[in-house]
C-alpha cells in the first residue's frame, strides 16, 4: 500500500460550485441549511485517492476529518502475525477521522482506499473557524460522532452492498471476455443484479463508477493479459481478484497481470478459478499455482458444463449451500441419505466438509460421486470388509491401521484435496498444538486418515512432528470451520447427537474373558465402541455454539442403531434422506434465498 500524501489536491476555486452540489447530493449534508453548506464548502480541500493507496496509518497525527463522496474506504487492522484485514468500510457520504479532529489524538487504525476514491478534508483549524461562526455545524459534527459510534458496535453491518470482482487471466489464450459474459448470466439468473464492464468505461469519471456500484449488486471488471492502465484500475476498483488460468497450464513465474496486483493485503482475497477444457484435474498445475500466488479460494470450472459456472456465481455472491458431516461410524451412512434428498428436492449444494466418517462422505461428494458410487466404495471398505481387524499389541492402538490406509489408498487414489470438483475441507484433532486441525490441501486419503484416526482404535498420524488424531474428540460437527467461509448458508448433519449408548448389564468387572465375549449380543459394549462414542462425546457448550453456526441443523433419527452396525447401512441411508426431506419442505425457500 502506497501513502497518500503526495496524492492529495485541494480544490480550485472554479470546482466550488461542482464540490458543492456533489456535497449536497449526499444523504449526510442533505438537511444542512444552505449558508452553512456554503461555508463548509469554502474550507474543504477536495483530494483524490487511487486504490490501494493509504489515507492515514494507526498512531500518525493528523487532525483532519474526511468525507467520502465517491469511492470506498477501508479499515485495516492487523492481527498477532502482522496479517492485515477489512474490519469495517467507509462508503460515499460516510466520514472518517471525527475523534482525532476534536481530540487531536493519534489515529486509532489504519485507513486505505478500496476505490479509487474521492474525499474531502476538513483540518482543524478550519473546522475550530467554522465553530465560532457557524454554531449550526458543531451539530452536525456531534451527528457524525453518534453515527459513527453506531457503526463501531455493528461492525458487520458496515460491509458494503456491492461486491466488484476483477478478472484478471494469468495466461494471454483465456478468453477473458466470454468467461465474464457466461458468468454474469448465472448471476443475473440468481436474482443479483450484476454489471460487466471492460476498458470502453476506462476514461469514466470516479462518480461514474460509484453509481454503477449504487445500482448494481455484482460489478465484474474484465481486466486483461498485459499490465494495462486499463488492468490496474480493475484491480483498484475491486474487492476480489479472481486470476483465470488454464487448468493445464503450468504457472509462469513472471505472469504479467501480477505486476498490477497490491503488494499488501487492502481486503480483497486473492481467488484462482481453474478452467478445464475436460474433467481431469492436473494435479502439478493446482497445486504450484496455489503455492506460487498464494491464493485464499480456489474454484474448478468445466468449459463444457454450465453447472460449473452456476456454482461458481453461488459462491462468489454468497448464495452457496455448505453441507456439514458429523463423525458417528456406520450411522454416518445417513449423510448419502442427506445428500439424495437434496437431489430430489432440486436442490444444488456446493461445498462440503466434514469430520471422522463424516469426512469420508463429504470427499466422495467433493469428487462428485453419484449414490452408487458411493454407496460402492463404502460398502466395500466398512460393510463386505472389516478395516479394523488387524489387531496387534495395543501399545499405540488395538489396530495396526495398515488396513485402513490401504483402503483408502484403494478406493480415493492419490488424488489431492485441492483437485476436488467442489470446495471440501475435513478436521483432526492435533493433540501436539491442542487445537482442530483444518485440512484444505494434500492427500486426500491422508486427511482422511487423520479424520478418522479415533484414539486408542487406530494409530494416529504424525505430520511435521504433530500428532493428529479423530477430528470428532474436540469437534464432532465442523460447522464454525464452513460458516467462516460466508459463502452463504450453512447446512449441519449431525448423527451421533442422538446416539446413546447402554449396557444391560452393570457387573462387567467381575465378568471372565468368555462371558464378555458371549455377551457381546445382549448389549454388553466392547472396547472398540466404547472408544469411538468416547472420542465423539461433545460438551454441551460445544453443542450450544455449533446449532449457533448453522442455517438449518439436520439429526436424522435412526433409533438404536449402533456406530459399528455396518450390517444396518440401509437403514441409516433411508433415515437420513425421510427426515431430510421432511425439513426441506418447510426450508427450501429459506436455503435458495441470499
């Protein structure tokens, strides 16, 4: 980010007359009489700001208080690793820098366009001018103190109304300008008003460019190839960056369009769409590309398949539908109920995520497996087979999980989570750091295997000396990890809540090896289920926070059924599709509603 110093202009005395009607066209000044307006107008300094540039930087002294009247500011505060974020914007009409005015005290963050901006600054001793002829201004300026103060305690109410993308293609053979018409159709298909604007607009004015903003919900900017003026101001104008690049195009290390990119955070997120000629994934291009542009989101997009771009306008407008798995052994055979319900209903979700046997239902969906072929490899891993049957010495576990790595070698390959047709994420829990571990890149069958590494069961996973094991031992619903993405509503399955486990008999201590064992169908619970519903059990503050973090929370009711009755899949599959279907009838509108 660039200061803005060497940037600000005062207004000549010709433009009086211009800044004056622009002031009084905002909402803010509209009720100001006419000769305080007048006399407002003749100590402001009217300054333009590029994006990107800084207005001001937390603990400078500046006693200046600054009206937007065309553009977006931002600001920017930074967290214990020294990353910068958006907390809240400053839109046309809205100020900035009341308190440093009044108090002269230090500025409290940091502020920095997202537009190119227009302002105008009032400085102190202009203002301390204007008090003492003009008493009618020290209420307005104790207006904008309230309103200011209102907007601090509802910072999430302060993001802005438009969202403007830039698209920027890393490669010179994608074709920018259809990809945007194609894209723009499926946002106006979902009911968000969206403009497409290319470099006809470049030589608009600033206002020019607020208005459309004020009119429209989505602004798509097609920027080009090379670093054009063109380009910067597409990458100014935006809040997200998405970079197009050929799926079978390896990244150059020197793309042109990157030299127009920011070189500090001012919000946007940095977002690659990967555009496929055919539905295979190349594995070296995904991930040296994500590593060499550090990309926050990434999006897969078959040329060929209108479905694609669909899913990409749900989740760029914040109109997707995350679905969340819950661990809980066979009775996670529900999530694929779940999942053929939402089919039935015409209801498309687009991202998935989930933990423990959770997580295994959510990759098949992220590699758009149909039902059967689901319902195929899972009954082949955990119904014909047991994978947990090759027993050893129980000095790290009663299992050597050997058979469950191969397993899930066998059936999910060495494909990598960041190939996955749609977005997908799974959890572990790392015992070393004491936290959740989110898994968004890598092997696919390894997540997995660390999602589903229940403690004492199987052997943990140790990756970079950390220790990882179940996700659902510290938390059995992933749904905080899927809400933070805000890409629109969120959908929990939760299929151990209900489960409860018993036992008829209450002397098992005095009980011989071949009682135990005979025992087994009477309700007498072994070692291996005892350790899964323990690594599963969820405090209820936890359980609390979880149904805060959803839209809608499904918990199909399968009765008895055991976390290792893998005989009664039919059942759990059957369960969780009829009380899906009961909740999407009263739901549906709510789902497809942004």
């Amino acid at each position: 980010m660039n200061d803005a110093s060497a940037t600000l202009t005062g207004a000549a005395d010709s433009g009086r007359d211009e800044l004056r009607n622009k002031l009084a066209a905002l909402e803010l000044l509209r009720d100001m009489r006419p000769r305080d307006l007048d006399a407002l107008t003749a100590e402001l300094e009217w300054q333009g700001l590029p994006g990107g540039w800084v207005l001001f930087r937390e603990g400078e002294r500046d006693d200046s208080l600054f009206i937007v009247v065309a553009g977006r500011l931002g600001v920017v505060t930074a967290d214990a690793d020294g990353r910068e974020a958006i907390i809240s914007h400053i839109s046309p009409g809205e100020t900035v820098g009341e308190m440093a005015l009044l108090s002269g005290a230090p500025r409290s963050a940091t502020v920095v366009a997202l537009r190119d901006s227009e302002l105008v600054r009032l400085k102190r001793e202009s203002f301390e001018k204007l008090a003492d002829q003009h008493p009618g201004l020290m209420r307005f300026i104790t207006r904008l103190l309230v309103q200011r103060l209102e907007r601090t305690s509802h910072r999430n109410a302060a993001a802005p109304d438009c969202l403007s993308i830039a698209l920027v293609p890393l490669e010179r053979g994608i074709n920018s300008a259809g990809f945007a018409r194609l894209l723009g159709n499926a946002l106006e298909s979902l009911g968000v008003k969206t403009m497409v604007v290319d470099r006809r607009e470049a030589e608009r004015p600033t206002e020019w460019f607020t208005a459309i903003e004020e009119d429209h919900r989505i602004i798509l900017y097609q920027a080009e190839y090379d670093p054009t003026e063109w380009t910067r101001l597409c990458v100014r104008q935006a809040d997200r960056i998405l970079m197009l690049l050929g799926a079978a195009t390896r990244p150059q290390s020197e793309a042109p369009a990157l030299a127009v990119m920011p070189t500090a955070a001012r919000g946007e997120l940095i977002e690659i769409v990967f555009i496929h000629d055919d539905a295979v994934a190349s594995a070296a291009n995904v991930t040296d590309a994500l590593a060499r542009y550090r990309a926050g989101f990434h999006y897969h997009v078959r040329s060929s398949r209108q479905s694609d771009v669909e899913r990409l306008a749900r989740l760029i407008s914040g109109r997707a539908i995350g679905l969340v798995f819950s661990g809980g052994g066979a009775r996670g055979f529900a999530h694929i109920g779940v999942m053929r319900a939402f089919k039935a209903a015409g209801i498309p979700f687009d991202l998935v995520g989930g933990t423990s046997m959770g997580s295994m239902i959510a990759a098949a969906a992220a590699l758009e497996w149909d039902e059967a072929e689901t319902m195929d490899h899972l009954k082949r891993a955990f119904v014909i087979t047991n994978p947990l049957s090759d027993y050893t010495l129980p000095l790290v576990a009663i299992v050597r999980g050997r058979k469950v790595s191969r397993l899930l070698r066998e059936h999910f390959g060495e494909a990598l989570i960041e190939e996955c047709w749609r977005p997908f994420f799974c959890t572990s829990s790392n015992l070393t750091a004491g936290n959740a571990k989110v898994h968004r890149t890598g092997p696919l069958w390894l997540a997995l295997r660390a999602s589903i590494a229940i403690p004492g069961v199987l052997p943990p996973v140790i990756e970079n000396s950390q220790i990882l094991i179940d996700g659902g031992v510290m938390n059995n619903l992933p749904v905080d990890v899927m809400s933070a993405m805000r890409r629109g509503r969120v959908v929990g399955v939760d299929v151990a809540r209900e489960h409860v486990l018993t036992a008829e008999s209450d002397d098992l201590e005095n009980r011989s090896v071949w009682q135990l064992l005979s025992a087994k169908r009477r309700g007498t619970p072994n070692i291996i289920g005892l350790l899964m519903s323990a690594g599963l059990v969820n405090s209820e503050a936890q359980v609390k926070l979880q149904r805060q973090q959803v839209d809608i929370l499904i918990e199909p009711r399968l009765g008895k059924m055991g976390m290792l009755d893998w005989k009664s899949w039919e059942t759990a599959v059957e369960g969780g599709y009829r009380q899906t279907m009961e909740i999407l009838e009263h739901s549906r509108d709510r789902l497809l509603t942004g």
